[in-house]
C-alpha cells in the first residue's frame, strides 16, 4: 500500500509539474500575443496627463488636423469621422469646392499630361494650404479623406516626438509645447507609402511596439520593407531625415513653408502634389523628415458600386456607408485600424463574438485547472493519509475516484485550452499580416475593447 501511494504521490507531482509548466508556458505565449489587443492602465494614465500640449493630444501636437475633401457624405470621410471619434482626434474639414476644367488649364495652362483628376487635387491641396494660412497656427497636419491610423495613433507619435528629441539631444523639457522640433523640417512626412533617400540622409532609430514587423509591410514603390525584413536582428522604427517619400497620406507642413510651397507650385505649374513633394524633398529644396515605416496608410475597399438596377437601388437605399460596410475592405501596414474599429459603433469598438467566447473557454479552463490540481493534491493527502489511519473505505473509494477524475481532466482541460491558443494565435497572426481583411469573420473590429481617455475628438466642418 505504501508502494501504491508513493506511485500516486509521483503521479500527482508530475501531473502538477507539467500543468505548471504548460500554463507558465501559455500565459507568456498569451500576453505575447495579446499585447496589442487592450490599453494597459499604464497607457490609459499617462494619456490623460498629456490631454493637453504634446504630441499625444487631440491633434497630435500639431495647429489642426486639416481633411482634404469635396464631400463630406463619402464613405471615406464618415469613415474618417468614425475613426477620428474613436481615437479622440480633433479634425477640421474645409470642404473643397469643385475645380473645373478651366481652373485646372488656368494653372497647368496646357492639358495635363497627368490628367485632370491629379491636377484639380492638387489645386484642392495648394487650396487647403490658404485655408491654413488664414488660420493662427504655426503647424498644420493634412489628412487625405481616405486616410487611415492605428488606434494607437497617439502613443505612436509620441513615441515619434521622443525620437526627434532623442535624435537633437536637445531639452525634452519644452517638448510639450514644440513636440516635433518644428524649426528642423519644412515637411514631416508620417503618412506615404515608401520613400527613397536623399543625399546626407539621417537615419535615427526608435522603438515602437505598435508597428508592424518589417516582414508584414507592403510597399507600393521600392523594396526597402524586404531589405528590413532580412536584417539580423530585425531593425528597429526609423525617422529619417532627408528623405523624399511619396504619396500624401497624411502629412504635415509648417507655416513659414507653406508660404513658399504654394508659391513655388503654383509658378512651377505643378500638376500632381505628391510628385511635386518627393521632387522637392529630394532635390533637397525643402527639408523632410519621415517615419519609417509610415503611421497613416490609405484605406481600401474592394470593388466598385454596382451597375445593376437592383443592387443600384439598395445601394441608393443604404447609402455610401452602408455600401462601405458591406464591402470588402483593408489598410496596409497599420495594425489594429482604426477605421475597422470604430465601423461597430462610431465611437467605441465591441467584441465580436468569437473573441467573447475565446475568452469565457480560457478562463473556464485556466479555473478548471487550477481547480482539478487542487482536487488531485487534496485526493493524494487523503490516500496518504488512509495508508496510515484507515477508516473507511467509502472515504478512501472517494479519494481515488476524486485522484484519477481530476488527473484525467487537468490532460484534457491543458489539451482544450492548447488548441484554443494555437487557434486565437492563427487569428493574432492573421490580423498582423493581413490587417482588416476580413475583419467581421475573425473579430479585427473588437480585439480591444476600451473607452478612450481623451473622450471623442471635435469634428469641424469649413
């Protein structure tokens, strides 16, 4: 009896060890992969202690946020709105007006070998920059409407502020008031989608835990993102300066150059903005500064409105936004989108419900296992104790049927829970490389679930 007990002893430790080791080795593997996925208390605090200056308020540090737009009932720009709400961004929209034809040869005075549509953009751009220097700000930060941004936006241009303090060792006790050290560039670029370096670049590294690994980026202009993805180890988030990056996702302009900037184009008779930029960053006419990778990328959607006389008649039913929700939609090289996000609600994100039940089975089985490990120490005690004190059998039939249940359970509770990490780690996976595909069916809108400190962002229309 003695033997037996001993052997049950040893079985029960060793069913411990291995449930104590499998669930150290879950809850790393679980907080490596939830990282992303809810607003530490952390976070939460040291963003409302910078709700006022800095790059982490409600217009990331810069005047205003200025959206480019001719019409506001788009899906771009209330998906825009949606986001912004989300996230607690304050945005303005001086809503363009139309640019004729005639317009557009007035500035180009030919026809415009990129065609009209890139023309009248640009003409909306120089446009938008007035409307800048009507204002009182010394900074402005342009969104195109169909831009789009992590939910963490804030930190990550905070964390973009520290860099450009970092890089000037220069006193971050004034960085509150000049987050991006303003005097130093004439264009910071953080919304592109690839650049190309100009001469005398700066490369400056910084850490951003809400970036995506070099390996899940796409770039639409060079293979600079591959070349970072090989690296041994991986790189870090670059701002570098000296660069020319291309395409005006979002991107930011100081006063004093924004006097010169419309100028030069309109004397240039540029016909298409972004090029103009990258032209002028790369000559070195203008000083430019970019993170790399980008923080804004555009938004996408699949397919066109529908031609039919039926599907025509829903989609005039339903709307922009409604035709925008039933579509197929994603945005590169952000993680965790904002406008995915807010598409729920327009102001805060729900759980969808594969992650709600993912959760309720991860707690049941963590419990349970803790629970049958107790049972089957408690269960060896009493058999322990029975070799030495007998009573009666009921209580020692009791003891076992509780030892062999209990250890039989811990397996398969250890063996539920393992395939249900591997499974929510596919969608972790899933969302990290392809971001908002599909992001009903796997619960790209609900991963987190917060109420954001800084309350939702003021939408101004011009």
């Amino acid at each position: 009896m003695i033997v037996a007990a001993n052997r049950r002893s040893w079985s029960t430790v060793g069913v411990l060890l291995l449930t104590t080791i499998w669930t150290y080795v879950w809850f790393t593997s679980w907080k490596v992969s939830t990282a992303n996925l809810a607003w530490s208390r952390n976070i939460q605090t040291s963003k409302i202690a910078q709700a006022g200056p800095g790059a982490s308020n409600d217009t990331l540090g810069f005047g205003a946020i200025y959206v480019l737009t001719e019409n506001t009932t788009t899906w771009r720009v209330q998906g825009l709105i949606r986001a912004a709400n989300l996230t607690g961004l304050s945005i303005q929209i001086p809503v363009q007006d139309h640019i004729s034809d005639e317009a557009v040869l007035a500035h180009t005075g030919k026809e415009p070998t990129e065609g009209y549509g890139h023309a009248r953009a640009l003409l909306n751009h120089l446009s938008l920059l007035e409307t800048f220097l009507a204002s009182d700000h010394s900074t402005a930060l342009i969104f195109e409407d169909d831009v789009d941004f992590s939910i963490h936006i804030r930190s990550q241009m905070s964390l973009i502020s520290g860099a450009f303090y970092n890089h000037s060792a220069q006193n971050p006790e004034s960085r509150h008031l000049d987050p991006y050290l303003h005097s130093t560039w004439d264009i910071f670029w953080p919304g592109h989608f690839g650049m190309q370096f100009a001469d005398n670049v700066d490369i400056f590294h910084y850490k951003d835990s809400h970036a995506l690994p070099w390996a899940h980026l796409t770039s639409e202009f060079n293979n600079y993102y591959t070349q970072m993805a090989e690296t041994t180890p991986p790189e870090d988030q670059q701002l570098v300066f000296n660069v020319a990056p291309l395409a005006t996702f979002a991107y930011a302009i100081t006063r004093s150059h924004a006097v010169k900037l419309l100028s030069k184009l309109r004397s240039d008779r540029a016909e298409k903005f972004d090029n103009a930029l990258h032209v002028e960053c790369k000559g070195l006419w203008q000083r430019c500064v970019a993170p790399v990778p980008q923080v804004f990328h555009h938004h996408q959607v699949e397919g066109e409105k529908s031609l039919s006389s039926e599907e025509g008649r829903k989609e005039e039913v339903e709307g922009e936004l409604g035709w925008y929700m039933r579509r197929h939609k994603w945005t590169y090289n952000v993680e965790w989108s904002a406008r995915c996000n807010a598409l729920e609600t327009g102001t805060t994100p729900s759980a969808p419900e594969v992650f709600n039940v993912f959760q309720r089975l991860i707690r049941f089985s963590t419990t349970f296992l803790i629970l049958t490990g107790l049972v089957s120490a408690l269960s060896t005690g009493v058999l322990q104790f029975q070799e030495f004190h007998p009573t009666t059998t009921t209580l020692q039939r009791l003891a076992e049927g509780f030892f062999v249940s209990s250890t039989a359970t811990a397996v398969i509770a250890a063996m539920l829970a393992t395939m249900l990490l591997f499974r929510f780690e596919g969608y972790v996976q899933a969302s990290r490389k392809d971001l908002c595909l599909a992001w009903r069916s796997v619960g790209y809108s609900g991963l987190v679930d917060f109420e954001f400190p800084g309350g939702i962002g003021d939408v101004v229309y011009g």
